[in-house]
C-alpha cells in the first residue's frame, strides 16, 4: 500500500477506518475468529486490523493474501479446464472457517483493468467450481450464519484508473481521502454516525414493507422501461443486517441501498446500464438487458460483451434477477462525482438491478426455508450475484399495490416516499 502524500491526519483517519470496520463492519465478538481475505497492496491495513481484533478479543485470525499481477498470471496461462475445479485445500479452509463462526471480511482494491481480455468462461467456470465446493461458506454468507462484510482500500493500480491525471501518489491520497468521506471517518465518531444510520433506512423499508407492492415499474431517459414483480411475501432490507444468532452487521462499508429480491419468475421490459460494471478486472459499458417472463431474452453492450454474456450463461439462475435495490441522488458517493469503477461504490451511487442470486433475508420465513423451497417461492437461485447500476437522475419508479394502487416510489432519481 502505498502511503498517501497527505500524512498529517491520515494514519489517524486510517486507525479510525480500522476500529469502525471491526467494531461496526463485522461487529467482532470477545473469542470470536476472523479471516479476512486481501491483496497484499493492503498490507498496512491488514496489519491494523488484526492487531484490532486481537485487541478486541479475536481467538484467532486468518489472512488470506492474494497478488494481483500472479493471479493474471494464472489466468493467462492456465487452461480454461483447469478453472472447474476448485482447490481442494481453498474449500477446506473456508468452508471450516465458515463453520467455526469465523467473522469474514474482504478488502477490495482491484485493478478495475486488471483482468482486461482474459478469456471470461475462466472466471464463470472458476464461479461455479468455488459454489459447489464451498457450500458452508456460501450458506454462512447467504443464510445468515455468518458476519461479513466488504470494504475498500485505495491501491494505486485502482487509484490511477479512477484519477489517471494524478500522478500515483496523489492519485491514492484522493482516493483514501473519497473512501474515508463515503463511510463517515471524518465525522467525530463514526461508529455513533453509522448506528443513527440505521433509523433513515428503516423508515424506509419500514414504509416500503407496510405498502405491499406487488410490483415496480422503472423509466428513464436512456431507455429503461421495466417491470419488476414482487414476492408475496418479501422484504425490504437495508442499513445493515443481523445473523440468525442475533448479531448485527453492516455487509458493505459504504452502504445506501434499501433492497429486496423480486419474483425472478416476474419480469418483463428492458434496462439500460447507467454506468460502467467492473466484473473480474473487465469492464462492461453501455449495456442493456431485456427480459421477457422473468429471463433474459436478449442484451447488448458497446463494451465487455462478452464479459457479459459469460455472467448470464453461469447457469439458470444468472438468467434472472436476484436483487432490486433503490439508492437516491443524494448518495454522497454519487454527490462525489466520482467513478469508482468498483461495485462496491457504484452500487451505492444508483439505483440497481443484480442478476443472480437472492437473499433468504428478503423473504419471510427465509433463513428457515430450504434453497428449492426459496426458488418454489419466487427467490432466485444461482451460483453468481452481480450488481450493475440503473439509476440516473431522471429515473421514475412507480409502485402497485396488491390491489392495484399507483404509488409514486421514485422521481426524479429520489425519494417520493415522505
């Protein structure tokens, strides 16, 4: 990691970032263990976190390190056979973890480059290998048994595509510096700061939930006209989330979405992208996706289609949407002006859309529902999950109610609900 050219504050905004990612992030209990999975360009970071966690009572902690440059290595020289199987010693590992309760947390800092012309059945067939194989770990994240949670840490290989006028070192700064603003470092306590938090995203869903939608119907300027079906029986989520154990958690650092999982059998109408989607290192841009009872009929892109179509062809499931999510204009991620070219920030810049799979959590009675029981019922199912980002500041979203009544949701990119 290389440090920033600012130094007065940072290591502080940096110790801070720390205590809030392990006593908000991933809410680490007394004895609990934690594995956190990164790439060795965080290597600071790392090492404050785990001296955080040990100091908070962590029993153990697992890094995870991973390399960048070596992994484009693999991909370019491995063949495309190789990636459908997964390491027997990878599965053992996290699926253990998972198993003893671990607390798991991710930094990303992704060249959004990195990966650029691989061949993407590689990573679609190495997806899949990874789900079967690794099946406590996926059911810990999915069914709540789990703490998780995913953060960023500016790298200049990330930092450089996202101001590539800067030179490295300030290029990394202005990133740390976005970073720290998008999760509240620089207010006075930002642990206090994301618990208040927590009361603007419940009165939404808490809104969003008592008006029992049946469906959702998205418009905008650049050609989205889509309808989303709801489930009977969904929910609306946001802010954070709680394990089945009763701990709560914030899955993302920074976080602006109030969600659900619509019924994947009940979808019809076509979405335009409203920004670039960095999947695996490669970029899709321009994109659109057409659905006709649920599944995807057609798509284009002007960038990555091929990237694209490796993400729908993952299996039955990548053919239907898993998530719905409404994040209004007035994100401070998308009032930064800034293209993060990394799910985790432009996700929160805009309304989206994921193909793939559900959540258990959107649905009632879901964490005691089996995964058929959860598809019978209208949640998806898929080895995959990718957000892409709809949302302009144009965007109209229109809610019916079961009994047919319009409710305006969204208009003009925000908030009509009161």
């Amino acid at each position: 990691m290389e440090a920033p050219q600012r130094t007065t504050s940072f290591e502080d905004d940096l110790a801070k970032y720390t205590h809030l990612i392990i006593h908000s992030g991933v809410n680490l209990q007394p004895g609990q263990e934690l594995f956190i999975g990164s790439d060795i360009a965080n290597a600071q970071l790392v090492r404050l976190l785990v001296a955080e966690a040990y100091a908070t009572g962590a029993s153990d902690v697992t890094v995870r390190w991973t390399d960048e440059q070596v992994s484009r290595m693999t991909y370019d020289n491995r063949p495309l056979e190789s990636f459908k199987e997964f390491p027997e010693w990878r599965a053992l590992q996290q699926n253990s973890v998972a198993k003893r309760g671990a607390a798991l947390l991710f930094i990303d800092s992704e060249d959004p480059m990195g990966m650029a012309g691989v061949d993407p059945r590689k990573f679609m067939e190495f997806s899949k290998a990874a789900n079967a194989a690794c099946t406590d770990w996926r059911r810990g994240m999915d069914f709540g048994l789990n703490v998780w949670c995913i953060v960023g840490a500016s790298a200049p290989r990330w930092a450089t595509r996202v101001f590539p006028e800067l030179p490295t070192g300030e290029a990394v700064s202005r990133l740390w510096g976005l970073i720290f603003k998008t999760v509240f470092v620089d207010t006075p306590d930002p642990d206090a700061t994301w618990a208040a938090r927590r009361d603007a995203f419940k009165h939404h869903m808490d809104h969003l939930n008592d008006l029992h939608l049946d469906r959702l119907h998205y418009v905008n300027g650049i050609g989205t006209d889509i309808t989303v079906g709801l489930n009977e029986k969904g929910l609306w989520e946001g802010g954070g989330a709680t394990t089945q154990g009763g701990t709560f958690f914030f899955p993302n650092m920074p976080t602006e979405e109030v969600f659900t999982s619509p019924d994947f059998r009940r979808v019809d109408g076509t979405v335009h992208s409203s920004m670039p989607l960095n999947h695996d290192g490669s970029l899709i841009d321009d994109f659109s996706i057409t659905f006709e009872g649920g599944r995807v009929t057609s798509f284009s892109a002007k960038e990555g289609r091929d990237v694209l179509e490796q993400i729908i062809a993952t299996d039955e499931g990548s053919h239907h949407l898993g998530e719905c999510a409404l994040v209004p204009k007035e994100s401070p991620i998308h009032q930064s002006g800034t293209l993060f070219l990394s799910t985790l920030y432009d996700e929160n810049a805009a309304c989206h859309f994921a193909l793939g799979m559900g959540f258990p959590d959107c649905y009632a009675g879901g964490f005691d529902m089996s995964k058929d029981e959860l598809e019978e019922a209208g949640v998806n199912q898929s080895a995959t999950h990718v957000d892409f980002m709809l949302g302009t500041d144009d965007l109209t979203v229109i809610g019916y109610t079961t009994g047919g009544i319009a409710v305006p949701i969204f208009e003009n990119g925000t908030w009509a609900l009161t």
